[in-house]
C-alpha cells in the first residue's frame, strides 16, 4: 500500500482519497439568482444579473449550490403540459423570499416578499388544465432543502404539490405554504414507496389541499421517516383521510395545530408506523370526521405515543361503524400522557378513547377505567368554540387554559420529552407539567385578560361566592373536580355556598365567562 505525507502526517491512499474529495468537492459550489424582473444579462452570477426562470437556473445547478429566488410567480412550464414539474437536483438547495437585494439567507423577509412555484398553467384560473405535479425531489443522495415557498394550484397528480421518491439522507422542507392543491394520492406532500430517508416539515402550513389520503401520505412500502414541527392544517377535504396519512417507519409531530378539517370517509389523521410514533404538544379541534380523529395502529408492536396533546371539539357527522372514538387503536398500543381529549362526539357513544390502551395523567370526558391520575372535569379553555359549530377554525378561539384549571400542574414530568409548549414556551412552568398542549405561564393571554375583570371573588371567611359587576340576575355555574356540574344560581350580588360539601370547586360566571377555583372546608 502507498503512503503519502500531507502536512507532515502519513495518510493511506484512502484517507488521502477522502481529504481530496473533502477539499475540492464545494470548489465550484455557487449562488445561482432567480428575480422574474430581472433586466441585467440574466447569467444568474448576481440579483442584478438574475435569471428570470426558475427553470433553468434548476437546469444549470450542479451538486453544493444554492438557488435564491426572489418574490414572484414561477411556474414549470410557459407550456400547455401538466406532465412538466420542477426537478430538484441532488445537493442543490432552493430558498425563497427574497427582495432581491439581500446577501445572506438570513437577511429574507419571507412573508413580505410571497415566492410562489403555482400549477395555474394553461387557462388562468381553469384548475383542470394545471400541473400535476409541482416540484419533483427523485433519485437524490445527499440532503436537500426547500425553504421559503408558496406551493399553490397543483392538480391530478399522486401528489399535486411536492413529490418525492427513491431518495436517500435528509430533505428539509422549511417556510412553505401549500394551498388549494388537488392529489390523486396526496393534496402537498407524497413520501413515495422506494427509498430511506427522512423528511423534515417545519413552520409550513397546509391550507385548503385536497386529496385521497391526505395532505401528506407517507407509503407504507417505504421504510422512510417523517418529522413536522411547528406546522399548520387547517382546511382541507378529503373523502378518505383528511390531514396526515403515515405508514413507513417513524413518525413525529410537535407543536402542531389541525383545525377546520374534514374527512367523509375517514379520519383526520391515521398513523399506522412500522417503528415508533409520537405527537406532542399539539391541538386537534373543530375537525370532523366519519370515523375518529386520530387513529394509530401499530404495525411493530411499538407503543405510539401521544404526549400533552389536546383533542377537543372534533366532531363525527357522517358514517356510522365501530370505529367511534375521537382517539382510536386497533390493536391497544397506544401511550396517552398528559393529555386533554375533551368535548368530542361520535354517532352512538360518548367514549373518548377506546379500551385497551395506557392512559395516563390525562383529562379525558367521562373518565377512562384503566387509567392513572385521570380526570373527568371540565378542562377550563380560555376562549373556546362549541362542538356544535365544528368544522370551525380553532384558532379564531382560544384552547390555553385558564387560571384555575383543573390542567394545570396536574401532569406527570417523568413522560415529558420535549422542551416547549405549542406557543414556544417552556414546558414546565409549575411543580408539574399542565395538561394539554399549552402551558400555563404567568402571562395572561389577551382573552384571559378580557376575561379577568375582578367581578368574580370568594369570600373565604362567610362562604359566599360575590359578584360586583353591577348588574342583577349574574348565573353562575358551579363544577366539581370532575367536572359535574353541581349547582346552577342566579346571583345578583352573593351566593352563599352553605349547601355545598367540603372540597374543591370552580365557579363560572356565564356572562362574562370569568372562572375562579375555590376551596371549601
């Protein structure tokens, strides 16, 4: 074997071989610039100098560039054929957002300067004649990122938004906004059958995408990975699985909302991984669905986990069958902590989770038999919507917890995992974790403040709930710590508790939805 001597260390021909690739592989990496205004040479050296198509800048990338676009409309095609897409190379990166004065990624605006990649071919504003398929991530060996895009008006493919296939590393999908995009298979994103690799989709949201299993499927021929933080759903139709179809490998979710979905045949989400599962820190509200929303199989005999999530105000309007909880197992494998399953419904019962499964340190309506530290109480949300109203956008509303709640620091730290809260916050703010996806801090959010009037007070020492609002004929709502209601008053300005037995209670002052937690000996 040869020997040579690099800065005097003897390195075998295979180190020397690895250290040459290392040194000279990025040599001729470049920023290739996209502004669709552009009036310099359009050689793509400079913003000033961009190319105008996103096309060819795609075309003359080679592996360790980085695509800048600029704001604008870009499309694959100034053709009639919907069969064109974007192609991503391997190793080339593509950021949008840009003004088309910045030198760094960091420097982008992304929400004041929309970068768009749109299917609206052909016919303006005619969906049947746009792109099947908008950017293609295929046959790929090193990572890959997307970041900073407006995916919009895709139609009739397997995945009318992004496609991806036969991949091997990481593909990062960062920044992205998906709307009204149409897949045979699914309506944004379609991890398809070859391949192991892992994509991770963070802050992007999924508006308004239609599809047959869902916004994003995931095929369980594949032995891939799926990761989604900080992301958004809200919106979408599906006749079978409305938001999130997954059957590869491993799976997580964190701090993720999926509100104002709708499934006619099916569930919001279905996770059904060969290895392992977990949803954190995330809300699930104003959906509705045939079946349930959420519906875990485990095809590995691994647990899925569901930890400090919050599904509430889900409702089930359409088919009748067996499957009829708005969290359901097929096989008994699923791992609930800290949670919230609160106000929803189903055709022929009230049950929330189905039996057989691990629920522990949980608020889950009408109790769960087998479980630990469960309550059945009302769980005291801000500013919340009613059942009757779902599908509706929760985030009009508002699922944090007031002071008070039975929620707070009633969970368990030791199946706490992860850092933050839905809102960023820290996950721990008390002596225990809340319940739910959101922590209660020491900030009141602007509802709660609305709501935090002072009219409402406990006189400790004569046991009488008073009411100073000036107004007569104030109803209050009196619970238990499991959340029955035990009494129903019209107040004008105190209600003596005398009737009451010792122990804790929540009182609801129905006018002005002001809540106080009160302690009776």
């Amino acid at each position: 074997m040869k020997f040579f001597t690099i800065f005097g260390k003897i390195l075998t021909m295979k180190k020397y071989l690895l250290f040459s690739l290392l040194a000279f592989s990025n040599i001729d990496a470049a920023v290739l610039y996209v502004n669709s205004s552009a009036t310099g040479s359009n050689n793509g050296l400079s913003w000033t100098n961009a190319y105008t198509d996103l096309q060819t800048a795609m075309s003359n990338a080679i592996f360790g560039d980085e695509i800048w676009v600029a704001s604008g409309v870009y499309k694959a095609t100034s053709t009639t054929d919907r069969t064109i897409s974007f192609n991503m190379k391997n190793g080339v990166n593509l950021y949008g957002g840009f003004s088309g004065t910045e030198t760094s990624v960091g420097q982008r605006n992304i929400s004041q300067n929309p970068t768009t990649l749109s299917g609206d071919i052909g016919a303006i504003g005619d969906n049947t004649d746009n792109t099947n398929t908008i950017l293609k991530i295929i046959s790929t060996t090193s990572g890959i990122t997307v970041d900073g895009f407006r995916i919009i008006s895709g139609r009739g493919g397997g995945s009318a938004g992004i496609s991806l296939n036969n991949n091997t590393g990481i593909i990062n999908i960062k920044n992205c906004y998906f709307y009204d995009n149409f897949g045979s298979t699914a309506g944004a994103i379609f991890q398809a059958y070859q391949g192991n690799y892992t994509v991770n989709v963070s802050n992007c949201d999924f508006i308004s995408n239609i599809a047959v299993n869902g916004v994003i499927f995931s095929d369980q021929s594949s032995n891939n990975n799926l990761n989604i933080t900080n992301s958004r759903f809200k919106g979408s139709v599906a006749g079978g699985i409305a938001v999130l179809s997954f059957e590869a490998a491993n799976f997580t979710m964190d701090r993720c909302i999926v509100t104002n979905n709708t499934s006619t045949q099916s569930s919001i989400v279905h996770i059904a991984a060969k290895a392992s599962s977990r949803i954190s820190n995330s809300l699930f509200a104003g959906n509705s669905y045939s079946e349930n929303a959420l519906a875990l199989y485990s095809l590995s005999g691994i647990s899925q986990i569901l930890e400090n999530i919050t599904v509430a105000h889900n409702k089930k309007v359409f088919l009748t069958n067996t499957f009829e909880t708005a969290v359901y197992s097929v096989n008994g494998q699923v791992k609930v902590y800290n949670s919230i399953i609160y106000g929803n419904t189903n055709s022929s019962n009230n049950d929330q989770i189905d039996a057989g499964n691990t629920v522990s340190h949980s608020i889950v309506e009408n109790g769960y038999a087998t479980g630990t530290g469960i309550l059945n109480a009302n769980p005291m949300f801000v500013n919340p919507n009613t059942l009757s109203a779902a599908p509706f956008d929760c985030t009009s509303y508002n699922y944090q917890l007031l002071a008070g709640s039975p929620a707070i620091n009633t969970g368990n730290n030791t199946f706490v995992t992860q850092s933050q809260d839905l809102l960023g916050n820290g996950r721990t703010s008390g002596s225990n974790v809340d319940m739910g996806a959101y922590e209660k801090t020491g900030n009141m959010s602007v509802d709660e403040a609305v709501n935090k009037t002072k009219s409402l007070f406990y006189d400790f020492k004569n046991e009488n709930i008073i009411v100073k609002n000036g107004r007569n004929n104030n109803v209050i709502v009196i619970y238990d710590q499991s959340g029955r209601a035990v009494l129903k008053a019209g107040v004008n300005n105190s209600f003596s508790l005398s009737q009451l037995s010792s122990g804790v209670y929540y009182v609801n002052l129905q006018d002005t939805k002001e809540n106080i937690k009160i302690i009776k000996k």
